[in-house]
C-alpha cells in the first residue's frame, strides 16, 4: 500500500483469523508522491506510480517474509505535446 502524503510504500499482510493488516517490514521511501501499488501475479515484484516525478518504482519481493526490497526507478518522458 501507499502512502501518498509521505512517499512510503507499505509490505502488509492480512491476519487470517481477525482481517486486520499486519505490518511486515518497514516502510519503503518512494521517490515521489506513489498513489498505487501493484503486486505482478507471480507475486515476485510489485510497482509504484509515483505522482510528481512521473515514474514507476519497481519492488523485489522477499518470498519468505513478504518484506519489500528497493529495486529501481524508470522514468517516463516529459509530456511533449
């Protein structure tokens, strides 16, 4: 999850017995302003847009603990029209 206010992204985890969100690591910094968070379906990486500075921020995923792992940053260009 994102948090949009303070460019974190979140590894969270849903507690089968009660549905609440459990934290699985710290949060993650972001370059800017992420509004959404999406996990590929092999569930190996997951992506932030990033408002401000018109990216995607890309996640590995720890396969044991869930935590996120700072991947990279690719930059769209500016719009030129």
């Amino acid at each position: 999850m994102s948090h949009f206010a303070r460019d974190n992204v979140y590894a969270d985890r849903i507690d089968q017995a009660t549905g609440a969100l459990k934290a699985v690591s710290t949060p993650i910094a972001t370059v800017d302003a992420s509004v959404s968070v999406t996990v590929e379906k092999g569930g190996k990486f997951a992506y932030a847009t990033n408002y401000n500075s018109n990216s995607i921020s890309a996640y590995s995923i720890n396969p044991a603990s869930g935590a996120l792992a700072d991947a990279r940053t690719f930059t769209s260009q500016p719009n030129v029209f």
